[in-house]
C-alpha cells in the first residue's frame, strides 16, 4: 500500500471516530471523494474499523444521490448526529446517567422489603383420652407468646383411634424471628 493510501487511510479513521460522516453531522462530497479513492484499497475491519463500517455504508448510495450531496455539511450545534461527540458534554452526560442509576437502585434497595411470613398447623396429640384439648389449645395460646408469632383463634380435633382426638393448632409466624423448632418443643 503507498504512503498516499496509509496516510488516506488514517486521516479518514481518524475524522470517523469523531463523527458519521467526514464533512460533520451530515454526510458531503468530502465523503464521496474519499470514497471514491478508498475503492482501490477496500479498508481493513480489523486497522481501521470506522472506516470500513462508514464505507460499506457510504457505498450502498447510488452515485447520482453522492452527485447531490453538499460541498460542506452544514453544522447545527443543537442537532447532533447519532455518533458525534460532545466530548465533555458527554462524559458529563454520562456520568450523571450512571448517578441516576445508581440513585435508582440505591432506592430501591432501601426500600422496606416484605416480611417473610409462614402459616404452621401443629397436630398436638395428647397422652390419653381424658385430656381435655380445649383447655390444652387455650393454655398453648396463652402461654407460648413471642415476638412475630400469631395464633390463630380456631382450633380443630380430630379422631386419631380408640376414641382419642389431636388438637390441630395454626400460627402465622414472622420467619426471621421465629424458630418453629423451639414453638414445636415448647408445645
């Protein structure tokens, strides 16, 4: 490759990284022109990556919509092209973007999460027959209380054999403070 086409070669990358299009925001003759010398040379995805994508690009024109674009691209400081660069501006946009981000997930977190809660039935199965199982749910209830534990206000018996009945008791409990193991042995 001559030096003229290393040079146009670099020359061209170099504009590319700032913007879409040589002239600026809009594409202009500057673009067809280095086109049409790039033609000979096909540039390398792998050296010159915004010159590659921007020809293969440049080139789906037909020549007669080239023949008609400007000899300068306008420049319109407010309308920015979707690859032009606002250097500070965008860095400053950037960062601002990443803080609300950051802000958002940082709410998010904080907020209240819900309580984890659990219903639990224990079958309370007495010693004999004569166990009064009213008595025994009123006892459980009153006597077992703590922190993220709720009785609940029914009860049930049912049969097990030879006339002896088991007390269902439920609770909602709070997870994190209630072991069910310690209400299980309590009971």
């Amino acid at each position: 490759m001559s030096p003229e086409a290393e040079k146009l070669l670099a020359d061209t990358e170099s504009k590319l990284i700032k913007s879409q299009w040589l002239g600026g925001s809009m594409p202009s003759i500057a673009d067809k022109n280095a086109c049409t010398a790039l033609k000979d040379i096909m540039p390398n995805p792998l050296t010159h990556p915004n010159t590659f994508n921007w020809f293969g690009f440049v080139t789906k024109f037909p020549e007669e919509k080239q023949n008609q674009w400007p000899k300068e691209a306008k420049k319109e400081e407010d309308d920015m092209g979707l690859f032009d660069s606002g250097d500070d501006d965008d860095e400053a946009s950037f960062n601002a973007l990443c803080e609300a981000k950051k802000e958002a997930i940082d709410k998010a977190n904080a907020k209240k999460k819900p309580t984890a809660k659990s219903l639990i039935l224990w079958e309370v199965k007495p010693v004999d027959s004569d166990t009064n199982l009213d008595d025994l749910a009123k006892k459980i209830m009153s006597e077992i209380q703590m922190e993220g534990l709720f009785w609940k206000e029914e009860t049930k018996k049912e049969p097990v054999a030879f006339g002896v009945f088991k007390l269902i008791i439920g609770a909602v409990i709070e997870d994190e403070k209630v072991s069910t193991d310690d209400i299980a042995e309590t009971i």
